[in-house]
C-alpha cells in the first residue's frame, strides 16, 4: 500500500514561513511527479505547486517566487518551502504523487497551515 507521509504544518503570523515535507517509497517516488496541493474552505482543491522526476518545477501564480518545491532522491522526500505567507494561504495542504504510467494517483493525508494577520 502506497503512503505518503506530510509533515511541516502549523500556525504562523503572516510574513512568516514553514516548511512541508512528504515522504514516500522509493519505489514510487523515484518514477512520480511530486506535487503539493491545498484546499481551503469552501473552496476547490488547487495546485499549489509540482516537480518532474527531471526537477523541472510549475508554480501557481499566486506562490510564485514565495514558494520552493525541492525532492531529496536520497530522503524519497518532497518538500514545500513558503516564505513570506499570506493569511489567503491558510488550508489543509495536501501531498501527491503520480507516478509514470500509472493509472492512478495517490495522496497524503494533508496537514493544516493556518496564517494569522
């Protein structure tokens, strides 16, 4: 059974940072797009942000150049860097993994980022 194991959420003042991290197989991480999602409430689930298994990286335009995804090969390990958080930020944040030829995606639990004004 595939997991994905989010750590790293919390409550922080706006202006502030934290720092996400999902672990997983190295099985399936090795062949998967990493991506970090998030939902707040009463809205859609949205991308927040993703990398290739080749590091290329795709940001939602409103974390740009405030938000950094990296992947350890070594860890298995995705994480999401946020600086400079907004109170608009605040949602359950949610890890994915979608591996190549696969038919199916798969999700972590999520973890809660709440920003305070």
């Amino acid at each position: 059974q595939v997991q994905l194991v989010e750590s790293g959420g919390g409550l922080v003042q706006a202006g502030g940072s934290l720092r996400l991290s999902c672990a997983t197989s190295s099985t399936i991480f090795s062949i998967s797009t990493m991506s970090w999602y998030r939902q707040a409430p009463g809205k859609q689930r949205e991308l927040v942000a993703a990398i290739t298994t080749g590091d290329a990286t795709n940001y939602a335009e409103s974390v740009k150049g405030r938000f950094t995804i990296s992947r350890d090969k070594n860890k298995n390990t995705v994480y999401l860097q946020m600086n400079g958080l907004k109170p608009e930020d605040t949602a359950v944040y949610y890890c994915n993994a979608a591996p190549m030829a696969f038919l199916r995606d798969y999700w972590g639990q999520g973890t809660q980022v709440t920003v305070s004004s």
